[in-house]
C-alpha cells in the first residue's frame, strides 16, 4: 500500500498599516499587522484565488498540480490564520502562488501580503505552531501595549531568564551525571 505524501502550510495574512490611521492610532505596531480579516472570506474563495494564481504563475501545467489536493483545512478570520493541504511534490508552487497574492480574494479586499509561517508533514504541527503564535502574539501586544511599564518588565524578564538559564543548566544530564561522581 502506498501512502500519499502531503505537507500542511500554515499561513498568515499580514496587512500592511495604513499612513492615516497609524499616525493617530494607540494601537501597538504588532497588532495593527495582525488584524482580524474582516471581509467575507470563505475557504472556497481563498481556494478558487490561489488556483487561479497558480494557473497566472505556472500555465496548464500549475492549474492541475494543484487542482486535486489542494484544500484549506483551518481559516480562522479572528487571527488572520488558515492552514493548506496540498501534495509534497508541489507545495513549493503553491507557496510562490501565495506570495505573488496581493490581496484579500475577495470583492474589493484589502491589500495584504500572505506570509507562509510553517511547512509541516502533519497537521499537528501546524496547529501547534499556530497556537504558539497566537500566544507569542498577546504577549507581544500586552509588552508593547504598556509602555510605560516595559522597561520595568523588562528587567524583570531579563533577570528571570537568566536565573532560569542557569537552573537549567544545573539540570542538564551532563551535570547531574557529574554530581553522582
């Protein structure tokens, strides 16, 4: 029995920021790269735009690579984030498919770049990789939100993670093997 080879894409639409509303705006850098898409994409859209930029891109020969194994296993329109399956043997054309793509597939979408974070052989490390985004993300946000409070932050942050570097490094095998003599 043979098994079909896959990769998962895991992808991010990143939104560059507008020149009105950045100068009047609070709102973190990070954050306003990462908005919600607002518009009314669905997955059958996002497909229906990558083939069709695949077929500008690569002729005949693109349109039917990936025709049968391309499909859209995760959107999530809150973060921006949708994951890809596709064939191994062509998942490079799709990735250079995604980033000839300028905006949103959508009646008049916005103008935005789609960034490919991850290529994974299974779908559970795409969606690990997009939960430890999501988090680094808030994290970000929540540090550079409270500006006032970052330097002290900060340098609590950078003496934790020096004292933690140096209990993990009493915890490694070759120091503990070096204890028991």
């Amino acid at each position: 029995m043979v098994r079909i080879k896959e990769r998962y894409l895991l992808v991010n639409i990143v939104y560059p920021p507008e020149a009105a509303s950045k100068t009047a705006s609070r709102v973190p850098d990070l954050v306003v790269h990462r908005q919600p898409t607002v518009e009314r994409l669905t997955p059958q859209a996002l497909l229906r735009a990558i083939r069709t930029e695949a077929a500008l891109l690569f002729g005949d020969y693109g349109a039917g690579a990936l025709e049968g194994h391309l499909t859209v296993k995760y959107l999530s329109l809150a973060t921006s984030t949708f994951i890809l399956r596709c064939s191994r043997a062509h998942y490079q054309m799709l990735w250079a498919s995604l980033t000839f793509m300028d905006r949103v597939p959508v009646k008049d979408g916005r103008p935005c770049i789609f960034r490919v974070v991850r290529v994974s052989g299974t779908m559970r490390k795409a969606e690990e990789e997009a939960i430890r985004q999501a988090r680094a993300l808030i994290l970000a946000a929540k540090d550079e939100g409270s500006s006032a409070k970052a330097t002290i932050i900060g340098s609590e942050r950078a003496v934790s993670d020096q004292v933690m570097s140096e209990y993990r490094s009493e915890l490694s095998d070759d120091a503990m093997d070096q204890d028991d003599g």
